[in-house]
C-alpha cells in the first residue's frame, strides 16, 4: 500500500459532470490530452494520445476500462511516457488507475475525486516513474478544477 499515489481534489460541479470528464473523448481532450479515444464501458478502450500523430509512443494505446460504474467510479490501465515506456509499458500487469466520484448527494454541485494509481513496483525506475506521476496527477486534476470552476469546459 505504500506505493500507491492517491490525489484528492474536490470539483465545483455535480457528480456526473466529473464522471464525465473522464469518460467523454471531447472533454478529456479539454484537459488531460491531446486526443482520446474512450469507450465508456467494461474492457473498452482508454486510449489516450499525447502526440497523435505517433500513436505507438507517448500514449495509453491497448489500455482497457477494468471498472465502471456511471457517476461513481472508473478504473483503467496506464501506460508511461517515452522515459518509462521500457519498462511500465510492457509490464504484466500494467499499473492501474482508479478514480472514485463522491458528493454529499446526488444534486451537489461538489464532488470529491480521489484517484489511485497503482502496481508501482520496487526499483528506481519504478520509484522515478512513480515521483512522475504523483506530479503528472496533481497537475492534471488541478488543471480540471480550474477549468470547471472557470466555466472554460463545453
């Protein structure tokens, strides 16, 4: 358990709308990447492309969704970057993302997420992937916040 990362950031929006942001290609490509192609179901597709135009490299190309349930949760397979990719790429299993949504009630309009990002294995490579990504997941959810809470997301 100690190697898990676990980011918690609380949204001005409803539930739904942040489940949203993580299932719906049009608006992960607002904050997250460049382009998605997410299928939001059981064992489908969450592939994300930073450079699209090599979509072998810099992406989560051949990760599938693991669990889903609409507004609560979602949980998927990861991929690294080209720095980590010899490595956590082709690791068996790969490491896996976890993004729980909750709210006082169906109708708040604040919704606490709190991601997990597991399978980090013991070496420093691992532990230099693993201090990428805390980074890379605070950034990424802090970006999402901002743009929820300035209105800036279709």
């Amino acid at each position: 358990m100690e190697n898990i990362i676990l980011i918690k950031e609380e949204l001005d929006c409803r539930r739904d709308t942040a489940f949203n942001m993580f299932t719906r290609n049009h608006l992960i490509e607002n904050w997250l990447t460049v382009k998605a192609e997410v299928d939001p179901k059981l064992g489908g597709k969450y592939e994300l492309f930073w450079v699209p135009e090599h979509r072998e490299s810099n992406s989560t190309i051949g990760c599938k969704i693991t669990g889903l349930e609409k507004g609560r949760f979602i949980s998927f397979e990861w991929k690294g970057p080209l720095d980590f990719e010899s490595f956590m790429n082709f690791a068996d299993p790969l490491t896996h993302v976890i993004v729980f949504f909750s709210s006082h009630d169906n109708n708040s309009n604040k919704t606490i997420i709190n991601l997990f990002h597991t399978g980090w294995r013991k070496d420093p490579d691992w532990q230099k992937a693993r201090d990428y990504f805390d980074k890379a997941w605070s950034m990424a959810l802090k970006t999402l916040k901002n743009k929820i809470n300035n209105k800036e997301l279709p």
